[in-house]
C-alpha cells in the first residue's frame, strides 16, 4: 500500500489495519508503537492517523518520485549499507548512540539496529517527508518480526539538516559512545541553486574564505562538506565514530583544512568505493572514517574499500600536505622553487579561425574553407593529448600568432602580411564573440599566453589536462618554433643541451616521485603551475649522476653538465637576492 507518497511493507499494513480504532487516538497509538519499535511520536499530528486510516480503507496506490537533484539524493543499496556498517562495526561495537543527519529511507539506521542490541538512542533527520514515513514504517516492520529484550529510544525527525539544533543533541548525548553514520548529499550549493532547491544552508562564510574567494569559485561548496563539519565542531569531543559516504574532493578538503580547525579526530580512513556500480553515477567517492574524541591527527589512510588494499597516506606531513606520505619523504628535498617559470601555451578563444591544417598547398580552418596565408606567422601547434612521445618535432595543426607579447598592437598585420590580415579580417564575428574579459579593449585578433618565451626553440612540455607527469621534449620545426596551446604547461630554451639536461632532470625518478607524492589523481586539474613550480631544478641537479644523465642524453659532455650546474645555481642566487 501507498501512504504519505512512500509504500508500506505487507507487514506494517496488515498491523495497522488490526489496529484501526488505535489511530483514532494518536496518543494510544503512539504509545502502542513506541512500546512495539521504540520510535517516539511516530505520528506527530492527529491529521496524519487521520490520513493512514483513510489510505487504508482506500488502499491507494499512487506515488510519485522526487527529483534527485533537488536533494542531492543518491540512496545508499541495502549491500552498500550492510558492509559499512559492518566494517564500522568490527572495529567498535560497543556504540550506544547512532545518528544520521541525512537518513533518507533510512537504510543506515536499520543497518545499524540490526547490528547491535547495546544501543540506547537512535536519531534520523530528514528534509523530504515520504523519507521520514518509509523510514519509520521500514523499523516497524524490523520489530514487527524481531524479538529483542529492549530497543533503543528512537526519533525520526522530519526537518532540514541546516537547521537542526546538532549542538542541543550533542550535549544531551555527551555520555553516549556516538557513531555518526549517513551519506550526506553529494551536490554544491551553486547546483542546487540552479534548479531553485529550498534544500540549502543559510548563505555563510563556513570556511572563513577570504572576500575575493568567497565571491569567486572557492565560495561554492561542497552541500556534504558543510553538513560534514557540523558533525565534526558538534561531536568531536564524544567518544565514537563518524562515518560517511561522501566525494573524495570532501576528504581532501576536511584533511586539508584540519590544520586550521583540528578538530579532535585521529586514526582517518578513506575506502574508495565503486560510485558508478553503487549508485550508478560518476562521481568520484569513498566511505571516510575516523575516530572522534582523540588527539587531533593531520593524515589519512587510502584504502580500497572491497579488497582493503592499502593505496596512500595523504595528509600533513614536513608542513606540506601531500598525497603520498612515503613518496614524499623519499623525495621532499625537491620540493622548492623553479628557477625556471612555468607557462602555460597561447590562449586564442577562436579555434575555428586561428588553428589550421595544411591541405595541398593551402591552409584549412574548421570552417572547411581552403585559403592563402603567409607562412610569417604561421606556427606548428601542440595540445595535451600531442604530448605523448620522449620527444617531438612534428604537429598535426598550425596556429596563427598575431603578436610576440600580450597587447601588442596589430595593425602591422595588415602592412606586412596581407593575406594574413584579410583573412583575419574576414572572420572578425568570431573574434567579437569572444566571451572572455581580457580580450575587452584589447587591439584586433588580440591572443594571450604569449611573449619571448614562446619563441624559444626547445621547450620542455607537460599535459595541463591529464594525469600523466610525463614530460615531453620539443624542438623546433625547420628551425621554427613550435608552439603549445593554453593546455600546456612549458619551459623554454635556446640551447638543446640545456634543454635536453632539464628534462632529464624532470623525468629522473626522484622528481618523478615528488611530484607523484603532491598531485591528487582526481584532482580536476592534476598538473598546474602551482605545482610545477616547486620543482627546485639546483637539487634535481644535486641528486643526479652525470653518468647516468650521459647514457641518456646523446654526445653529452661534462662541460655542458657543469653548465647546466651553474645555472640553476646562479640564478637560485640571484633570485634570492631579488628577496
């Protein structure tokens, strides 16, 4: 049967149609139901006995189902929940109090009961009624059919988790052992916005961003991260667990930012789970543990959460938070500041225009139109997914450079390289409907991403978009430069020698390790600049051998080694004294 928009077990309605004259009365049923399941106040109002005794002679069958969105909701499958809670439960089983801030259909708190009979207090809080309804109706129907010798208080609220007194129910249950369990919604504030949701938080700096931060992209946050910390700052001093399924980038964050708030948890645990598999959606996502009421701790322990296959230790470690402890304790005597500065590749907005193939003569556009161009400023292009070889000099596509530095003036275009202009020219539309800012107020066919560094001939490159620290050497095309696109990140050099020493230097294992122990694999943007430049190129040198370098470099001779030596040791001088 079909009640309050969620379905009754066979079980609960055949109990309920028994006990019809009760709901006439809620206090009579309530205390029946309580004494029966141990939830109070299963109905909190006469209207809604009313309702179930209407539904029950009707024996309606009509329901709808929610938007997901709208709640962020992604409920958990019964086998999920049984072995988290019972991995929560080898490890302690001796908790009194469970809540789940977030308990959906509340397949957590079941799972939960029917794994300890010492609990004393169960809590569910939930925003979407028919929720609330299934909930109680699925742990009647557990103590319907299971004969225990005493059941614990329970309450299945129906409210929204932001603005629930967590605070309140902490200190009433300061004395119990606490496991707080759940799968908090795995959307942003900004998604849920957009779909015009009532479900959100009141609008609050929680993470205590800066103006600018706040304002920007770091002002949108992660919904199961705010209810997260509200667990964390009510709970932290009682002794227990928590435990939720949330997205990887909340670990991060949580661990990331327990320097500032150490809250009193240690012994963390993150159990990747298989998100496409449990819930059908691709997101990246595990089951985080950790202890409460303990000396705040600063790592966390990556495992598999099917095979317990340990991956990482990731957290703070020497003052710097890194994704791998080990890796990083081998390797850390790299982690500094590049001599060298890190670009990223041009910047143009306009692809169907500005990047071209060589067909029989011509140059081709995404436009399938064949034109004339002059070959001045015509260069070979490469993009992320062109950096795969050691080494390269050859491009699929071209691109047009239209100036040697940002802002540059560009009306010598159309004094020098006529055909170039009138190409350019003839394709303006394109270029007024660029979106981005920085192209405002700035001269005709404006690019970004550029200067004298662009124009060097060897470049040392990695993929901005993939999860590779592999690094490539490119050298110039018929003594052409070749140019990387703003996915990107490069070095320069005029020298091939040098150039050829720093990505060796790049590719050794020890820098290789480095920066496998910094970089988050799930990461949105892996590779950044921010990143790269804390390759410090003078103890790279330190650490490696000339000997090994001169098998892998071709005709290498000790005088260009030692060159490279000096080098990064007189401009890491030099820029020490710029400071």
């Amino acid at each position: 049967m079909i009640c309050f928009e969620t379905h009754i077990g066979d079980l609960v309605f055949e109990f309920f149609k028994e006990n019809q004259k009760s709901l006439l009365d809620i206090t009579t049923s309530n205390l029946s139901i309580k004494k029966i399941s141990g939830i109070n106040n299963f109905f909190t109002s006469q209207k809604q006995a009313d309702e179930l005794l209407r539904k029950i002679k009707a024996q309606s069958t009509a329901v709808t189902e929610p938007d997901r969105r709208e709640y962020g909701d992604f409920q958990t499958n019964q086998h999920l929940t049984q072995k988290v809670v019972q991995y929560i439960f080898s490890k302690s089983n001796d908790f009194e109090f469970v809540l789940e801030p977030t308990c959906g259909k509340g397949n957590f708190l079941i799972a939960s009961i029917k794994q300890s009979k010492k609990l004393k207090k169960v809590v569910g809080v939930e925003i979407y009624q028919p929720y609330v309804w299934e909930t109680k109706f699925k742990i009647l129907e557990y103590y319907l059919v299971t004969e225990v010798d005493s059941k614990p208080e329970i309450d299945i609220i129906h409210a929204n988790a932001f603005e629930f007194l967590y605070e309140e129910l902490a200190e009433n249950t300061r004395n119990l052992k606490t496991l707080v369990i759940g799968n908090p919604p795995w959307v942003t504030n900004s998604e849920l916005g957009s779909i015009d949701s009532k479900n959100l938080p009141k609008k609050s700096n929680f993470k205590k961003h800066s103006g600018l931060e706040a304002i920007t992209g770091k002002g949108n946050f992660d919904i199961g991260e705010y209810i997260s910390l509200i667990m964390l700052k009510c709970f932290d001093k009682h002794n227990g667990v928590f435990g939720f399924l949330i997205k990887n980038t909340v670990v991060k964050n949580l661990i990331q930012d327990q320097q500032r708030n150490k809250f009193r948890i240690s012994k963390s645990e993150k159990l990747n789970i298989d998100s496409k598999k449990e819930f059908n959606v691709s997101v990246n996502a595990c089951l985080f543990l950790t202890d409460l009421n303990s000396e705040p701790d600063f790592t966390c322990k990556e495992y598999d959460f099917y095979t317990r296959k340990i991956v990482t230790t990731f957290g703070w470690y020497k003052g710097k938070f890194v994704y791998s402890v080990q890796d990083y304790d081998e390797s850390s005597v790299i982690d500094g500041k590049s001599i060298f500065i890190w670009r990223s590749g041009v910047k143009h907005d306009c692809s169907k225009v500005m990047e071209l193939e060589q067909v029989n003569g011509y140059f081709k556009n995404a436009l399938g139109e064949e034109v004339k161009l002059e070959n001045n400023l015509t260069y070979g292009l490469l993009k992320s997914s062109d950096l795969k070889e050691h080494k390269t000099s050859s491009f699929r596509k071209l691109t047009i450079i239209t100036q040697r530095k940002i802002g540059q003036e560009t009306k010598y275009i159309k004094e020098r390289f006529p055909l170039t202009y009138k190409y350019l020219d003839s394709h303006k539309e394109f270029f007024e409907k660029r979106k981005s800012s920085i192209y405002k107020n700035k001269p005709s066919f404006s690019i970004f991403g550029i200067g004298d560094y662009s124009f060097t001939l060897y470049k040392i490159a990695i993929s901005g978009l993939y999860k590779s620290t592999h690094f490539t050497l490119v050298s110039p095309n018929e003594n052409k430069p070749i140019m990387l696109d703003d996915t990107c990140y490069f070095i320069g050099f005029d020298n091939l020698k040098m150039a050829e020493i720093a990505h060796y230097l790049v590719n050794s294992d020890i820098v290789q390790k480095f920066l496998k122990s910094i970089i988050f694999p799930d990461a949105k943007r892996s590779v950044n600049k921010d990143i790269l430049m804390r390759i410090d190129f003078e103890k790279a040198f330190e650490n490696s051998d000339f000997e090994i370098a001169k098998r892998r470099i071709k005709d290498l001779e000790m005088s260009d080694w030692k060159k490279f030596g000096e080098i990064v040791k007189d401009e890491a001088t030099e820029q020490l004294q710029l400071f």
